[in-house]
C-alpha cells in the first residue's frame, strides 16, 4: 500500500464568491496537512443523559440499578477551530479586514483565529472541514511553492 503525502498545498475556498474573483485576488489559505497525532485534537464528544426523578441509576442506598427509561440522551461534537487554525493553516492571502475605516490584512492562521468580522464563519468552516478531510476534495487547490 502506497499513501500519498502533500504536507503543505494552497486551498482556495469555496465560499462567498471567491472562486468567481479572478485569480489574482481570490482568498486562498496555505494548509499544513495535520499528523496522524494531531488529528485527534480536532473533535470532542460530550454526551450526557437525563433520568427520570423515579428511575435514577443509584438507588436511595446508594446502590447502582439499571435504568429503565431515559429522559433524554444528548451527544454534541465540538470541532476545536481554534487549535486547526493556529496549527494546520500557514500563510493567508488576500484577505483583507475592514475595521474603524483602516483596513489590514490577515496573514496566517493566528489571526484568522482572532478575526471576528462578519462572514469569517464561512471561510473558518471550509478551511476546518478541509483539514478535516482525510481524501482529496475537488475543491481548487495548488501545490504549495
């Protein structure tokens, strides 16, 4: 079995219409593909349950019993976009932020991490679910120089 390594490529997400710019000034992020040990910290699982008041699973001794019926299970996975950003995304081009009439630029992972400017979530989303990605996507992409 062979497997393809691309430690580090150019991804241009497809997201508010920055495909449809011309190249020169579509928004594209440098991607460092994560390593097998990094790519457990992306995600947690919190589940909890709740019981009814008459079937909890101690008994008033304090001894356990089984439960019967539950209240409600809940289970959430938390992507931590915090820790992609800061350790999977290289350089940033062409995104410009707009803040107080100034305007600067971002241009790596930390401060795309820090950015709240409106529609940020869009470009946060891509990227995370790119670097989540375990295959090849269609989405444009280059070899990093």
């Amino acid at each position: 079995m062979v497997l393809k390594e691309e430690p580090r490529y150019w991804f241009y997400p497809d997201v508010l219409k920055n495909l449809e710019q011309p190249e020169s000034e579509q928004v594209c992020v440098e991607i460092i593909r994560p390593t097998g040990s990094q790519s457990k910290e992306f995600t947690t699982v919190e589940s909890s349950c709740e019981y009814y008041k008459n079937d909890q699973p101690v008994d008033s001794n304090g001894n356990p019993r089984d439960v019967i019926k539950f209240k409600s299970l809940r289970t959430e996975v938390k992507i931590n976009a915090d820790y992609i950003l800061r350790t999977c995304v290289g350089k940033v081009k062409n995104l410009k932020i707009q803040k107080d009439g100034e305007e600067y630029s971002i241009e790596n992972g930390a401060q795309l991490a820090e950015c709240s400017a409106y529609g940020i979530n869009e470009i946060v989303s891509a990227i995370c679910n790119e670097v989540k990605s375990d295959v090849p996507t269609d989405s444009k992409k280059k070899t990093s120089e």
